[in-house]
C-alpha cells in the first residue's frame, strides 16, 4: 500500500548521466581525435582531460541529485533528457547514413547549432511557462487545503460541547462548497487523494446530519450520529480519520503534495502483529460464534468487541496512543480475516462475512 513514485523520480539522475555519457561515445567515435565534431580542436590530451571532468561531473550530479536535488530532478529530467537526446540525434544520424565518412563540414555544424539553439530556447521558454503556471495552480491549491484545515478545526473543536448545542439549537459550523475548495488541490496530489477524499465527504455528510438534528432539537438523535461517527473515526481501517485528514491538508498547506498515511510508517509492525496475533483472533471470533450459537457473523458486528478485547494486550496497548488509533487493530484483524479465507481450519471469510468449518 506504499505511495508508488514515478520512474524519473527513482531514476532520472541516473538516466541523465548515461545520456550524457551516450552523447560523448557518439561524438568520441564519430570523430576520435575531437569532441563534438571538430568543434574543440585540441589535443588527444586536452579530450581525454575534458572526458575525465565530464564524468567526474556527472559522477557528482548523480551523487547530489540522490541525496539533495530529488525534488529539482522530478521537475527537470524530462527537459534535460530531450535536449540531450536531440543534441545527439544528428550526430548519429550522420554516423548511420554516412558510415564511411565521419567528418560534418564547419557550416553544416553551425547551421545545426542555429537551429538547436533555437529550438532548446523555445522549448525551455514553454516548459518555464507550464512550470509557473503549474505554481500557481499549486498556490491556489495550498490556499484551499488551509482553508479546509481550519474550518475542519473550527468544526471539531465544537465536538466536546455537541449535547449543549443539540439542546440550544446551535447548529455546528459547515463548509457548503467544500468539495470545490478540495477539487482545487486534487489534481496535485492524484491517486493519493481518493482516500482522504473518501474521509472528507464522511467527516462533511455527518456534520450535516448532526446539524439537521439539532435544527429539531433532537438531542437523542443527535447522540446517536455523534456516537456513530466516533465509532467509524475509531474503528475503520482507512488510511485516514478525521484527526489524520486534518493533518493531510495542514501538510498540503505546507506544500507537501506527497502524502503520506499511517500505513505507509507502520506496515512492519502491522505485519509482526498479524503473524503472532493470528491464531488469537481465529479463536476468539470461533468461540464467540459457539457461545452464541450461530453459524454466520459479519465483521462489522464484532469488530468493536474484538478490537477492545485486543487491546487488553499490553504489548498492543502500547502501539495506540491515542483513541482515534484503535482502527489500526481493525486494519491488523481484517487482514488476518482475509487469510482465513486460505490458512484456517476451523473459519472461512469472505465478503466480510465469517463461517464455520465443519
């Protein structure tokens, strides 16, 4: 469940070193005694000196471009890769129609670097202009996640104080165009976003419930969704809650795009505890279903009940710091379920659904 980066991002310092050293090679066995065609007419020493900074060069750039300039390498590689590319296009053009003659006359190499020139000026003034354009998008976008962050805020610190407001009728704060506001900061952070999306229309969708209660000075009704809607933030096994998408959008407004989830720091531990709590779990949920004499149980019922019972665990205790985290043994036993549906004798699982083997 790891963010998956892109290729350049992994990679792009790396290609563009071997680019550069692919266009060297090219020029080198093109003309021997010459870099780039003639075009630095020295010594057999002098080349072999420009070589040997060249690659000490792009020895450094790789260096830096892993430990320091990652963030500069995703926004440049492709432009640097296309104009090394083609600075190198008609040198090996020229090799492979002209193989027996490996000399470019003085006027066709400037003609070439007029019309190179030219053509890296355009295309670098466009990717400039898409970059500040993309910037200001990301501000808009920055401007919107803070917005949220402090209405989200604003709203969830009115919680603690929910049953006075059901008996006032003091409706909770609300943010009617808050999936524009979170369209405007979409499309910079992708596929990272359904889930925070996802958690954002359940935290919004409750406050409207709760405020439609409270319009009817409905206090039990409003108890009720209140006690809902902990039960959920506590208790599913999302990639985020309330709590955590709060601090999503705090990060966006920070200029963080690449989101990170609790999942993506913890997977380790996740795993050790599904390996030494898995037959912990097969038993308690097949004893539950004996005691009450049934056949079929769905997850969703005894979640609660298993998950507090776990807890009771010092070793697991310890990995909950707050409230709120307790659905983190939720995501622990929903992944120990799915392997019941393969490793266990005495439970089948499936759609959410537990069984008895007989």
């Amino acid at each position: 469940m790891k963010n998956k980066k892109s290729f350049f991002y992994q990679y792009g310092t790396e290609i563009i070193f071997i680019m550069m050293l692919f266009l060297v090679l090219i020029d080198m066995e093109i003309n021997p005694e010459n870099i780039l065609a003639g075009f630095w007419m020295n010594t057999k020493i002098s080349n072999k000196i420009v070589i040997v900074t060249m690659l000490i060069g792009c020895g450094v750039m790789v260096h830096l471009g892993r430990a320091r300039l990652k963030k500069w390498m995703m926004e440049y590689a492709t432009l640097i890769l296309i104009i090394q590319f083609t600075a190198s296009l008609p040198f090996l053009g020229h090799k492979v129609l002209f193989f027996n003659d490996s000399t470019i006359k003085e006027a066709d190499l400037l003609s070439f670097y007029g019309a190179y020139l030219s053509f890296v000026g355009a295309l670098s003034l466009g990717f400039f202009l898409y970059k500040r354009e993309e910037k200001i998008s990301c501000g808009e976008g920055i401007r919107e996640a803070a917005f949220l962050e402090e209405g989200m805020e604003e709203i969830s610190k009115k919680f603690m104080n929910i049953e006075y407001y059901a008996k006032n009728g003091i409706t909770l704060p609300m943010i009617p165009q808050w999936e524009m506001y979170y369209n405007s900061l979409a499309k910079h952070i992708g596929y990272q976003g359904a889930a925070l999306y996802m958690e954002l229309v359940h935290f919004f969708e409750t406050i409207s419930k709760l405020n439609s209660a409270i319009e009817t000075r409905s206090v039990e009704d409003v108890r009720i969704i209140y006690e809902v809607f902990l039960q959920y933030e506590y208790y599913n096994c999302g990639a985020y809650n309330y709590i955590e998408a709060k601090g999503a959008l705090n990060a966006i407004s920070n200029g963080k795009f690449e989101l990170k989830t609790w999942i993506d720091d913890e997977l380790d531990i996740i795993c050790e505890l599904e390996e030494k709590y898995y037959d912990v779990v097969e038993l308690w949920i097949y004893n539950y279903m004996a005691i009450h004499q049934i056949d079929e149980c769905k997850l969703v019922i005894i979640e609660k009940e298993l998950v507090d019972e776990l807890l009771k665990n010092l070793e697991i205790e310890r990995w909950i710091k707050c409230e709120c985290e307790k659905r983190r043994i939720v995501f622990v036993v929903e992944n120990i379920s799915y392997d019941m549906s393969v490793k266990s004798s005495i439970l089948n699982y499936s759609s959410g659904t537990y069984s008895r083997k007989y």
